[in-house]
C-alpha cells in the first residue's frame, strides 16, 4: 500500500497488528504469484492490486472458521464495499484478485494464521 495514510484509512475493521505482520511477510509472494498466475483479464492499476491482495489475504486470518470462497464472498464484498471503494476498486473489477489471495494464503505457500481466540 503505497500511501500509508490512505492503505490505513481502507482497511478494514477486523484488520490487526498481526494481520498486518503476516501480510508483511508474505506481500512479494502475493504479487509474484498474482502476477503468475491471476486472471489479468481486467486491467487494474497496481495499487488496487495491492489493496485487494492485501485485504484477500487478511481475511483468510480475519475469517478462519469459514472455509469455502462461496460461505466467505459475501461478507468480503460487504467489508470491501463499506470502506468505500468505487470505481476502478469496485468490487466486481477485483473479485478475482482478492479470491486468488484469499485462496493462496491457506495454501502451503501462505502464512495466514487465525486470530488468537478465534
């Protein structure tokens, strides 16, 4: 996220020091991997990218209990939609970006890790 006052003021309300710790760590391997392997069909300017990475990638840690893209879309674009963001970061333009992070961090390649006492 580039500017860090803007990435703050869009993240979402379950986003935590711990999240933010994980995401760290794991940030260059998202991208790589999107950039690999993610649907590039829509255009989508690269700190969008990033936003949506980064939030697909906190939630898997935010949600642990749900375990299927189908149970979890939902809730997403609710969270996603309510901090704001239209336009070029509306949630049907990056839908597949946050899907493909949300699915990579549980995989062997990720580190998403529940919230303690979730």
């Amino acid at each position: 996220m580039s500017d860090p006052d803007e990435a703050e003021a869009r993240l979402p309300q379950w986003w935590s020091d711990r999240i933010q710790t994980a995401w760290d760590r794991s940030h260059d391997a998202a991208e790589a991997d999107w950039r690999a392997r993610g649907d590039h069909a829509t255009p989508t300017d690269p700190a969008i990218v990033e936003l949506a990475l980064a939030f697909g990638h906190g939630a898997r840690s935010a949600y642990p209990h749900v375990t299927t893209w189908a149970a979890v879309c939902a809730q997403l674009e609710s969270d996603w939609v309510r901090l704001g963001h239209v336009g070029p970061a509306a949630w049907d333009r990056v839908i597949e970006i946050v899907r493909h992070e949300w699915l990579r961090a549980a995989g062997p390649s990720g580190d998403a890790v529940p919230e303690p006492g979730m």
